[in-house]
C-alpha cells in the first residue's frame, strides 16, 4: 500500500519533476497537465523542462482542502 509519506520526494528538494507532482497530488499527470494549462498549478521551466515547486503544491492543496464545517450557525439560526 502506497502512503503520503511515499509520495513525498526527498526533503530538501525545491522542485519536483511532472511525474513527481502527479504522484505527490495523487492526480495522473494528464489531470497535472490540465490544472497547469488552466493557471491553476505554477511551474518553473528550465530549459525544456517542467518542475513544480513543492511550496506551490502544497498551497494548491491548502487552497482546495475542504472541511466539513456546517454552512449555517444553528445556533444564530434557532434564535431567529
């Protein structure tokens, strides 16, 4: 069984390669792709190649982590 911890590069690695990013998401690199054609996920180019900072997936993944909080405050709701 593959864990997070196995999907995590070494830790003193700025950038990743594609098929780095794609397994740290748990995303295929198509769906990787599609999230960097639409501005969604930054990359760094060098020369030809692709890399993608570990500190821009991790913020990807703070800023589509959701919870599931309630989306009404019963307790304002019941006092109305």
């Amino acid at each position: 069984m593959i864990t997070p911890q196995d999907r995590l590069p070494d830790p003193g690695k700025l950038l990743v390669t594609t098929e780095e990013a794609a397994s740290i998401l748990a995303i295929s690199k198509r769906n990787l792709w599609t999230l960097t054609k639409n501005g969604e996920i930054p990359f760094v180019m060098i020369g030809r190649c692709k890399r993608y900072a570990l500190s821009d997936l991790m913020r990807f993944i703070e800023q589509k982590t959701r919870t599931n909080k309630p989306t009404i405050d019963f307790n304002q709701h019941l006092s109305q």
